[in-house]
C-alpha cells in the first residue's frame, strides 16, 4: 500500500504544531519561552503539573526581567527550588 507524498508531508507538518490540552501545559510552554529554554519545555510542563502554577509564572516573570542573568532556566531552578527549601525549614523551625 503506497502512501501519497503529499499526505506523508501533511502529516509531517501536523507533527511540528503543538497540542496543548492541559493547563498545566500551556503554563510549562510559557515558562519555557519566558525564560528563552524552548530545550526543556517537557521539565517546564512537569513543573507546572506538580507546583503551584501562579508561583512559578511569578518567580519566571522575575527572573526574565533580570538582564545579569545568562542561563536563566538554571537561575530560575535555583531561586524556585531555594523559596521551597527556605519555606520547609521555616514550617519546621517553628514546630
């Protein structure tokens, strides 16, 4: 059974656009653009699905605006995981 050329690039071409169902996954896509990391937009989409979305839309807007940064995917890891681990040991200092 051959296929039609023209059906084959069709279907390549479907395959580049993105299919974002989920919330949660046009929110990880926004991050991964805000912070110029299109690379790594699946751990981007896995952040969004398993943290507070508002929270890492704010802590990328802050870290996009900054012009010192040069890789700011990884500055953006490291104050987004920094607030989490400060908020823990704040919640069991006072226990």
């Amino acid at each position: 059974m051959a296929l039609d050329k023209d059906y084959m690039q069709t279907l390549r071409e479907r395959s580049k656009a993105s299919h974002v169902y989920k919330k949660y996954q046009m929110v990880g896509l926004m991050l991964s653009e805000m912070l110029g990391d299109e690379a790594h937009k699946a751990l981007y989409i896995k952040l969004a699905k398993q943290h507070d979305q508002e929270e890492l839309l704010e802590v990328a807007r802050g870290v996009a605006n900054n012009m010192n940064v040069k890789k700011k995917g990884a500055y953006f890891m490291r104050v987004f995981f920094g607030r989490k681990t400060k908020a823990k040991t704040k919640t069991n200092v006072s226990r």
